[in-house]
C-alpha cells in the first residue's frame, strides 16, 4: 500500500519562498493520485500556521529583489499613468456609497460611445474590488477597482420587471445605481417604493438599462437581468469596465476637473 506522506517544515529561513512550490507540488501529486486506478488515501498530514505579513519585508531576500527588479520596471512602467484624479477618498458598501455612485453614473455616462440613452444603471458591489484615495488615480489604481473581464452592456426593462429587480436588490441590501434612482428599502430588505427621475416607476413604462454582461446574465442575485429586451451585448475587449472608466477620468482630467462623488440617498433604509 502506498502511503502519501504530506510534511510542511518551516524552521528553515527559505520557507516564505517555498511553501508556494510544495503547496503546487502536493496539489499536484494528490491530482495524480486521484487519477490512478490505485486507490491512496492521506495516512499523514503536518502543517504548522505561518502569518504572511509586513514582517518579512523587514529584511528583503536580495536575490529576490533582484530577480523581480526588470519585471516591476515593467508592471510600474504600465500602471502608474494617471488617467484623472478624485477630490475625496472613495470605498464601496451597503447600501450605496460614494465609489458605488461614481461608478454607476460612469455606466449612464458612457452611454453616449454606444448611442444608448440609458436612465438607469446597476453596478454590483460584488464587482468593486478596491477603494479609490483623494488625488491622483493611476491606471493600476482602476484595474484594482475593476479586475474583471466584464463589459458594458444596455437592455430593456418594463417598470414591473424593473421593480422586480429591484425588489432582488433590496434583498441583498443595496447595489451601486445611479442618480436618477431613488429607491427606499425596510430593515427587513423588502422594496418600499421606488422612482426613477422623480417619477413613481410606471408598469407599463420601458426603462434603458445600463449595467455589466456578468449582471445580465443574472449573476448576483439579480435574475431579473436575464429578462431584459433589446440586449446590446458589447464582447470587444475595448469596451472592458476598466477602459470605460479610464476614458470617463481622461475626460474628465483633459477638461481640468476633479473627479468627486457622495453619499445622496438614491437608495435608502427606513
């Protein structure tokens, strides 16, 4: 019988830099057993906790820095451009925030690239990576907000799949929408009411849609999306969430202005 022994040592200085390989190595090996007609099992497993933190930048491995030194030129050399800057520090959370309304109004904004007039957009907070500080924002700064490959997309919805939706938003507590949303949800997350430019949403009423692929095919929690009508799916690599943001900054920056977003009650709890 064979017998898989698995042993993680960390006594030695070397094990911030192999604890990786082993890991790769034990996946590999338990992959390859799984795969066997024999059959092994686990008779011995030892680990011992080891917390990655700031602790080992104290005393750097020269060999590793110089190792990474032509390939951070690179990375730097790609991501510190500035593309715009913001007049405040921004975060996201529950249930709107001020990076949430930036960004859904990003969505409304960059309507006009794909002739659609959307009136209201949807940004998951699921989907916001990172928080944006007051002053310069780099090109690296928006691939941490946006790392995915999602896109743009716009759709259809009547008012009553349109409260649905909503009602599916309240449930989780709040997602990023835009200025024209006011909507109000109870502690308990149900939908108490909702209008959009001011207007109680009408049933029968058609409402553009502006929000991500990954959201329309009804990730999230938002099933919803999948109904939508008149769909403009845009797959080109250059309608990526990370671009679209990048060109809203550069318009912004070209035209002199800082980028700045609040907290305003599009969506509230009573």
């Amino acid at each position: 019988m064979f017998n898989f022994v698995l042993e993680i040592q960390t006594k030695s200085t070397n094990m911030k830099r192999n604890i990786g390989i082993y890991f790769l190595l034990s996946l590999l090996a338990f992959g390859i057993f799984s795969c066997s007609s024999h059959q092994y099992t686990i008779q011995k497993c030892d680990y011992q906790s080891v917390k990655i933190d700031n602790q080992y930048d104290a005393v750097p491995d020269a060999e590793v820095v110089s190792f990474l030194a032509p390939y951070k030129a690179k990375v730097d050399s790609l991501m510190s451009p500035v593309v715009g800057k913001v007049a405040t520090d921004m975060d996201s959370d529950r249930p709107e925030s001020k990076l949430s309304n930036l960004l859904a109004d990003i969505l409304i904004w960059a309507g006009k690239k794909f002739d659609e007039k959307p009136v209201v957009s949807i940004y998951n907070m699921g989907g916001i990576r990172a928080s944006l500080s007051a002053g310069d924002v780099t090109i690296g700064d928006v691939i941490d907000v946006a790392p995915f490959e999602n896109k743009i997309c716009f759709m259809t919805l009547s008012g009553a799949q349109l409260t649905v939706l909503f009602q599916q938003i309240a449930a989780r507590g709040g997602e990023g929408v835009n200025h024209a949303v006011k909507a109000v949800i109870s502690k308990d997350n149900k939908l108490v009411s909702l209008m959009v430019n001011g207007e109680p949403v009408d049933p029968n009423a058609e409402y553009r849609i502006a929000t991500i692929d990954y959201l329309a095919d009804g990730n999230d929690g938002m099933p919803e999306l999948k109904n939508g009508t008149d769909r403009k799916m845009l797959k080109e690599d250059r309608n990526n969430l990370r671009f679209v943001i990048m060109d809203y900054f550069r318009e912004n920056m070209n035209a002199g202005k800082v980028v700045d977003a609040q907290v305003e009650g599009r969506i509230t709890i009573e």
